[in-house]
C-alpha cells in the first residue's frame, strides 16, 4: 500500500533533491524541513530492485490495458483510493472522461508526470509500476496481481513508445498543455474542464475561485461525512476522483458502505476503496458542473496547503432516479 507523502517544505526556506513546494506559499505553515523525494529513497534504499523507464512517466499510458487484472492506488494528500481491475487507456487534459465499473481509469496532465519505474517483487510487496510527478513522488502505483499478465509487464520494462508514436492515438498529446480557465463567474464548467481545472495547479485556483460562484457552497466536513453516510445507505451510484499532481485516479461504482470513526472514513464502492482522513481536511465545497443530466453536484475535498485531494459525482449517464437522489442530497447541503 502506498503511504501518505510527507509535508512539503516552506517554500521560502531552501530546498534540496526534489521536495514538493506548497501551493499555499508564504500562507502555510508547513514542515520546513527538506526532504527526500519518493524516487531518491527508492534509488538510495539498497535492498530496491528495479529500473527507471526511459521517457516520461506518460509514455507507458497506452500499454496499461495489457496488463490485465491489478490494483491501481493513487494518494493524493489525506485521500487514498485503490482499486481492482483492468486499466482503461488513460486520457489526458481535454479528452473525454471513461470511468465505469471494473476499470482502473487515469487522467494525466503530462507536463507535470516525471519518470516511471519498474520495481521487482519483494519480500512484502508485488511487482508494481509508479508514475512520479515532475517532484519525484509517487502520483500512481500500479500493483500486480495473480491474475496479471507478466508478459505484459515485461514488455513495458523494455517499452520506449509514447502516446504520440502509437498508430492511431486515442487521445491528442500536443506539444502544448489545453488552456483550461477556471471560471469566476456564475458559467458552470463541464465535467471535463472540472477535473483539468484540478490538474493545472492542485485546484489551488479552483479553490480561490469558489466563493464568488453561485450555488457553489463550504460545507463543514461533518457534512461531508453525514451524505456520504447517506448515500451509500441509498447505494447511489457515484464518481470517485483522486487528484494527485500530474494524475487523477477515476472509480465508478455504486456506493456500497461508508463508515467514518474519529476522522478516518472508509467509502467502500464495487471493487474499490476511498481512505478520507478529515482530519487532514481543511475545506470541503458542494460544487456544481454541467453533466449527462444537467447541473449536477460535486463534494471537493481541500488539504492545508490548498490541493484538492478527492472529487465524488456522478459522471455518464447513470439512471434517472440515480441522479435525482444525489441531485437532491447535494442541493440540501448546499442550501
């Protein structure tokens, strides 16, 4: 299982190797003291068995359907969401959003994904691949499982490919990142620009944005806790987003069990599990974009240092009731 990354420095103190600056600047009031990136330790731990991919960590994108059935977990501050099922192809910024049951569904803004690494079983852990953001920590681990294809596994170690140079792409690699505006006004994004408005900067100018949008409401995170409570009672079918930098980790599912205890909630979904830790949570916001449906609500959860760490919709065209009872859910706590 992945662990939760450490505090980044203050941003106005020095910093060595790759540690992570806070979105918040001279606001936050973290750790200040420098530390290791998740692929320095790995380099410089002795007992680490495995290699560097060649290229970007994006490169690897279209080959992670091959593998066939795994555990794919991002974390992304006090949000942890783990899943078990094939990889879809992975889209990024300004394509289309694929999220359906039994898939492990990515979405990567390349220019802030670094390397990629390859790391041989272990004593206590599988063979596993990680995508690292351009700081060096861990933006998503792919675990294998015994229903994996090491074949596959194999291939993608020896793999130099990128997006770009495969056949026919499924998804546009520009040179340059798609523009995505964070509106101020009361426009409503779509369901795209929602998550890629994430990927920019962490949600950092989502969140300052927030207050001067209508029907966009802060919500204590009591409440937060309280509708998911409730609509996993209701077993409302729902979207859940982990947003690491550089990567969003996609589960669609209906909501099957929600249980919080002194700050920690576990959201159980098909195959997949949500790890919340609100006591990490400084801002939790009702947010509204324009779906299947209509208008349709959002909980987006917010660190101290200002990055969004989960979003929880609903995306596609889930049934009608479906949407009503969520429809409803989030207008009362947005009320």
């Amino acid at each position: 299982m992945a662990t939760m990354p450490a505090n980044p420095p203050d941003p106005r103190q020095p910093t060595t190797g790759s540690a992570r600056r806070c979105a918040r600047d001279g606001a936050c009031r973290c750790n200040r003291a420098a530390h290791a990136s998740d692929l320095d330790a790995l380099l410089a731990d002795p007992q680490f068995s495995g290699h560097l991919l060649r290229g970007n960590a994006s490169a690897i994108g279209p080959h992670l359907p091959l593998l066939d059935q795994i555990v794919g977990v991002t974390v992304a501050g006090p949000v942890i969401l783990n899943d078990v099922g094939v990889h879809e192809t992975p889209t990024v910024m300004g394509g289309p959003i694929r999220c359906r049951p039994g898939r492990v569904s990515l979405r990567l803004h390349p220019d802030h994904l670094g390397a990629a690494l390859v790391s041989e079983p272990a004593a206590q852990a599988p063979p596993m691949l990680r995508l690292f953001d351009t700081d060096g920590n861990t933006a998503h681990a792919t675990y294998l499982t015994e229903a994996s294809d090491r074949l596959a596994f194999e291939a993608i170690g020896l793999s130099t490919d990128t997006f770009s140079s495969d056949g026919p792409p499924d998804v546009d690699m520009a040179n340059e990142a798609p523009e995505v505006v964070v509106c101020s006004d009361d426009s409503l994004d779509d369901q795209v620009a929602q998550p890629d408005s994430i990927l920019v900067d962490g949600g950092v100018s989502r969140l300052a944005s927030m207050p001067a949008r209508e029907g966009f409401a802060r919500i204590e995170s009591r409440q937060a806790v309280a509708a998911l409570e409730h609509a996993a009672l209701h077993g409302v079918e729902l979207t859940m987003a982990a947003t690491a930098p550089g990567c969003v980790q996609l589960h669609h599912d209906q909501l099957d069990g929600a249980r919080e205890h002194e700050g920690q909630m576990l959201l159980a979904s098909g195959r997949g599990r949500a790890m919340i830790n609100f006591n990490l949570v400084t801002e939790c916001w009702v947010t509204w974009s324009q779906g299947v449906w209509g208008p349709t609500g959002s909980i987006e959860i917010y660190d101290r240092h200002a990055r969004c760490g989960m979003v929880i919709t609903q995306t596609g065209a889930v049934p009608p009731a479906m949407f009503d009872a969520w429809d409803h859910l989030m207008a009362e706590l947005a009320a």
